[in-house]
C-alpha cells in the first residue's frame, strides 16, 4: 500500500539528482531575472520570487527528509512574506534587517542540504554538477547577505549602493558579490569598509579555489563513470 512517505522515499531515490537542477535553474531565475526587475521597480516580482522560494522548499523536502532544514526554510519563507506585507501596510526601518536574515538562513540551509546530495556517495551524473553550480550561486546569496548587514550597520561601507529600503538593493548587492566570486574587477561598486574588503578577500579566495578543486574533480569523475559505461564489455 503506497503512503505519503513511502511515496516522499521513492521520490527521493529517482529524483534526487534531476532535482538539484531544477533548483539550479529556480535560483538562477530568481538571482538574474526577477531582482533586476524588482529592481526596476516591478514590485509584484516579489510575489513571484515568494512562489520560487516555496518551489525550492517542496525540491528541499525531497531532497532531504532533516526536520531543521524544513523548519528553517519555512520561518524563512514566512519573514520574505510578511516583508512584502509590511511595506504596505505598516512600514518599519527593519525591512532589510529581516529580509537579509531570511535569505541567509535560505542560503546555508539549502546549501548544506545541496552539499550532502551533491557528494554523497554513488555514481557521478550531470545533475550532480549542475548542483555543485547551484552551491557556487547559494554563495554569493551568502556573501550578499553578509554585505547587506555590513552596509546596514555602516552605510558607507559600500561605495555605490545605498542601504535604503528600495527593491534595487539586492539586484546591487547580487552584482558585487558575483563580481567577486568570479574576480572580474569592481566598477562603480566598491568595498570601503575594512569587514567589507575582509569579505570580498575570502569570497574572491572560494571563488577561485572551488571551480578548480571541487567543481573540476566533480567533472573529471563524472566523464570517467560516463566512459566506463559506455566502454564495450568483452566478448569471450
């Protein structure tokens, strides 16, 4: 007889892999589409990014059956909602405050939930990559976070983003932390603020160490398992 959880565990052994990309592409849609065009002043985008982000939470649930995780992501889910309420209704100078705890509590739940499945133990696949894409995003939504508190404690840190309670800030801040992950060099956006440079150094530092160690070690196991699988068996 099939139950919740026995379908939950059926889920969870087929799909576990495919999964980590459709996450991948939920939180790309989510960094590169939708908080430009908050930023643009499209408010109900918010809205939709609360929809993606109850969509990561059912992928999670799948994912991993940890109780914290799911608790942790839901209060995250709530404080996103209630934000955009807020604002409305009843305006408060603790917006950012709260949306940046949210998303950095998203941030390392998910990320840890993504590192367990990514290398578990078993066979390499494509999937697997793409979820170690998706830790290297969770990332720099980390480090975003970590420089929005910086900023809001000092709002000069930042040169170029200004720490108000505007729907063009995480866009800002989503550009400099992968500005950094990635070294490309800072433009009009740069970190004053001796924390803020201590954080870009060791975001640029992962940045540079885990494509060429994790990532690549993912990608050479996953191009040998697919070799030996398609290496013809002998024949006697």
């Amino acid at each position: 007889m099939k139950t919740p959880v026995s379908e939950l565990r059926r889920l969870r052994g087929e799909r576990i892999d495919w999964l980590l990309s459709v996450l991948t592409g939920v939180l790309a849609l989510l960094i590169f589409v939708f908080a430009p065009l908050q930023a643009m002043g499209i408010t109900a985008f918010h809205l939709f990014a609360d929809g993606l982000l109850l969509a990561i939470i059912v992928s999670m649930v799948i994912i991993s059956n940890n109780p914290t995780a799911l608790v942790l992501m839901s209060l995250a889910l709530v404080f996103n909602v209630a934000v955009f309420f807020l604002r409305i209704y009843y305006p408060v100078p603790y917006h950012l405050h709260i949306l940046a705890g949210a998303w950095l509590v998203i941030a390392c739940t998910l990320g840890v939930v993504v590192l367990q499945a990514v290398f578990r133990r078993g066979l390499v696949t494509y999937h697997r990559i793409i979820g170690a894409i998706l830790l290297y995003l969770l990332i720099a939504v980390a480090f975003a976070t970590l420089f929005l508190f910086v900023g809001l404690a000092a709002p000069d840190a930042i040169k170029g983003i200004a720490f108000e309670d505007d729907h063009s800030v995480a866009a800002s801040l989503f550009y400099m932390s992968f500005v950094t992950l990635t070294s490309t060099g800072y433009g009009d956006i740069v970190p004053v603020h001796p924390l803020a440079r201590s954080l870009c150094n060791i975001e640029s530092v992962i940045g540079q160490l885990y494509p060429a160690t994790l990532l690549a070690r993912l990608v050479t196991l996953e191009l040998s398992s697919t070799g030996s699988a398609r290496k013809p068996t002998p024949t006697a």
